[in-house]
C-alpha cells in the first residue's frame, strides 16, 4: 500500500456483539481511536451491543477494526463484529471521539 492510500480519508459504521456492555467496552474504544487519532463515536443499544462510527485514515481504521474484532476491553467478551456503511470521505465530520449516553 502506497502513502497515499494510506491517508485515504475513509468513515465507517460498526457494531459489536457479545458481552461488551458493563465492561468499561465504550471507554476502552474511546481511549484506542483516540490513540489511533480517529474520530467518531461509539454508544450502547437497547439490543445490548455496542455501535458506533470511525473516520480517519484507511490505515488507522483497518487497525481499530482489527482491535475492535480481537481486543476490546479486558473484560469483554467479543463474538462478532459488523462493519457497514465504509465510504470514502473529503473531511472528518467530528472533532474528537465521543461516548454517546
């Protein structure tokens, strides 16, 4: 992969499945995309998943795509995750990464 699809600007929706409420799980995917330097959101359902957004570059989203799949927090328990929604994107729509209540 060259540079500059690397920096390719890319906005993407997720969903996680498994025991990923009540595990500190929105935090822990907060403090990674900020660590990561991506941008979006992330939020619990009536459903008990966890979903959310990323925007950043291509490279970084496949990297919290990754973590989101195999890590998640400590005490969580991940057993699938949907991504859908991936465009590519002309500017990041957020400012930061946000847990929404």
């Amino acid at each position: 992969m060259n540079m500059a699809e690397g920096d390719t600007l890319i906005s993407m929706d997720y969903e996680v499945f498994g025991k990923v409420q009540g595990v500190f799980f929105r935090k822990y995917t907060q403090a990674e995309s900020k660590r990561l330097g991506l941008v979006g959101w992330v939020k619990n359902t009536d459903q008990g998943t966890v979903q959310g957004q990323l925007q950043g570059p291509i490279s970084k989203v496949r990297r919290m795509q990754e973590w989101l799949e195999t890590e998640g927090s400590p005490k969580s328990h991940i057993d699938r995750v949907n991504f859908h929604n991936e465009k590519v994107i002309l500017k990041l729509d957020y400012s930061d990464f946000q847990i929404i209540k």
